[in-house]
C-alpha cells in the first residue's frame, strides 16, 4: 500500500514537472522561432537543462560522486529559473489574452510580431536569471536573529541562559563543507549555553554526506550545557536507520521522544518527527511525553514541523522550537506555508507559549532565496530568581 502512495505521487510530481517545463518549453520555442540554428540548438539545451535535477536526484542516490553533484547543482539551480520563468510566462499569457479585449499593448510593438517575441523572450530570461543571481546570494548571507525572553520560573544557578537554534541546515550535495563551518563559526562568535538543532541537519541520502565527511565540524562545538538534535522530514526521507548512526558517531546527540533535563533544571523535550508516525514505531503524542515532565520548571519543546500549536500552548510549555517551512523559501510559495501553518515565520506568543518557528540556516533544492533569508536564532532567556530558603 505505502509504495503504491508513493508511485502515485511520485508519478504526479513527475507529471507535473513535465508539463510546467513544457509551458516554457513552447513558449520559448515562439520567442526563438524566426532565429533560424539558434531554435535547434534551444530544443537540445533546454531538455538537457531540464532533465538535470531528475538525473542528479538519481545520481546521488544511486552512486554519489562529484560528477553527479554537479548534475544536481545545475537541476537545483533551474528549479528556481522554472518557477520564475513559469510565472512570467503566465503574466505573459494574461496580458496576451487582456489585449485581444481591450488592445493595451501598444500597436508600435505588434507591428513585428518576431521581434517582439524575441526581445520578450531575451528580456524575461535575463530579468529571471537576474533574481536567481541575487536569490543565491541572499541564501548564503545567514542572519543571527536575537531575542530576549522572560520566563517566570525559577532555575538552578545563573537566572540567564543564552539558546542558540539552527534549523534546516540541509547537509548534502549542495550545501557542504564551507557552509557547516560558517555555522560553527556563528556559534562560537555566540558563545551559547546551550545549541538545540531542530531538525532537517542532513538533506536527504546520506551518501553525499559520508563521502564529503560533513558534519566533522560541528564536534568542535562545546557549548556548556551541551548540543542537542531532533530528526526532520529528510532524516526519513534519506533513511533514518542509515542517518542517525552517522550523527551519533559525530556526537550529535539526537533526542527522539526524549526529555532531557539540564543541570539549572531546564527541561528539553526533543520530539520525533511527523515522519515517524507511520515508521519506525510511530511517534508519541505531547501529553505523554509530558507526563513526567515538572512544569513547574522551563520546559522547552524541540519539534521541527510546527503543527498543532493549540495543543502546544494548552500543555503548558514555556519555549516551543521549529522549523521546517524555509519560510517559502522562494516568493511566492511562503503564501503556501502562510496558508498550511499557523506560523510559518517567527515569533508567536500563544497564551503563556513563546514559540518560534525558524526560516532555517540551509535550503532545500535551489540553493536560492527570495522574500526571506536565512538564519541563526538566539534566545537570551531570563527566568525567575529563585527564592532563598528560610
């Protein structure tokens, strides 16, 4: 049953993906189509172009190799100039349509419908490869976002604590070693108490990982009260049964459907993905992993998708941590997460409830964002002095 779903969707998201590269496709093919060996050379080129991401996704899981990564590079890359190309296509389209109506365009411009196609297709291409340009550079640009919390409940020693979160890094095939040691680099500028990652820290297979040996770095990492992981979507998606020994053997202490608790007293509760409900054993719900939790004491909730927030601030928790949704991470899909989450980005206080939900410190696909950017979260967390004894 499982592998007949995952055919199905599978098959439609292969279809899918057809049939948008073919909207561009033909309409490309007009805007070339008076530039005589140019069109033939646009038939071969955008197919090959086309066919990349497909091609390097099957690479790197079948035989990661640099060869292969580069492949993928590029697919990722068009990803980004799909979508782009895809909606000013469109506009196109509806302009096209308005005018045979209403004639607002010009009749100076109509008067050589071959030029006209061309310059069109010239000038879209190069305002979407302009926008990917600057996309990619605003995803390698992370911002360190700092917040101060005051949490009415008492700890053990020092009153503050400083919590660094990473979400979403995406070790793999494109995001690899330069970027983990910026992420490393970014800690230790901080100087945290404590490093929480919220899930999503490998992209996907595990093989671009272990033949990159990526991960290493985060080991210099000695936070005082330690560094604690969940699993995200793509720990599964890549095979939890192969990630997770891989993390462990990094010292990546990976919490699933654990409470840890710290010695000021700070509680983390570290829940198992989404994902897991299905595999592995299933995943338990919140009230059960708080049945021995003392709420009295902080208690702060990792859980990289944010759903079911209600049930969250109903619990009780004091700091509840995700990620998961990139915030879009390309404008206009945050209008998507926007509709599917509650919170798709930043801060919400939901009762007594801080929670946050992170755009993430990697990318998924296209190494490219727009409409958002990356990020580190600090949280300067100030509780309760604790009352001296009589």
């Amino acid at each position: 049953m499982r592998n007949m779903q995952f055919a199905i969707f599978f098959g439609t998201v292969i279809l899918v993906y057809f049939l948008v590269n073919y909207y561009i496709y033909v309409h490309g093919l007009m805007a070339f189509q008076a530039t005589g060996n140019f069109k033939t050379i646009y038939k071969i080129l955008f197919w090959v172009v086309a066919s990349t991401f497909i091609v390097g996704e099957i690479l790197e899981h079948t035989h990661s190799s640099l060869a292969g990564e580069w492949v993928y590079r590029i697919g990722a890359f068009w990803l980004s100039f799909m979508l782009y190309l895809f909606i000013a296509v469109l506009f196109i389209d509806i302009i096209r349509l308005l005018d045979k109506f209403f004639h607002i365009v010009p009749a100076v411009l109509k008067s050589n419908p071959d030029q006209l196609r061309l310059w069109t297709g010239v000038v879209v291409f190069s305002l979407v490869a302009l926008v990917v340009f600057f996309g990619h550079l605003n995803a390698l640009n992370t911002r360190v976002k700092q917040f101060s919390i005051t949490i009415p409940k008492s700890v053990t020693g020092s009153p503050d604590m400083k919590v660094l979160m990473a979400s979403d890094i995406h070790l793999g095939a494109l995001i690899g070693e330069r970027r983990e040691q910026k992420l490393v680099d970014i800690i230790n500028q901080q100087k945290p108490d404590l490093v929480l990652l919220c899930g999503d820290m490998v992209d996907g297979d595990i093989a671009p990982v272990l033949r990159k040996h990526l991960g290493r770095h985060l080991q210099e990492i000695k936070p005082p009260m330690g560094m604690f992981a969940i699993p995200g979507n793509h720990e599964y998606i890549g095979g939890i049964k192969e990630t997770l020994p891989y993390l462990e053997s990094i010292n990546i202490n990976v919490l699933r459907d654990q409470v840890i608790t710290l010695p000021n007293g700070v509680q983390i509760v570290g829940r198992d993905d989404l994902s897991a409900r299905n595999r592995d054993g299933g995943r338990k719900e919140l009230p059960e992993l708080l049945k021995d939790v003392d709420m009295s004491k902080p208690v702060i909730v990792m859980n990289h998708q944010p759903f079911n927030l209600e049930e969250v601030a109903q619990a009780g928790v004091d700091l509840h941590l995700s990620g998961h949704t990139h915030d879009g991470q390309m404008w206009p899909l945050n209008y998507v997460t926007e509709a599917i989450f509650e919170d798709s980005w930043g801060f919400l206080k939901k009762d007594k409830t801080n929670i946050y939900v992170s755009s993430g410190f990697g990318s998924w696909g296209p190494p490219v964002r727009i409409g958002n950017t990356p990020e580190v979260v600090v949280f300067n967390l100030h509780f309760q002095p604790k009352t001296a004894e009589l």
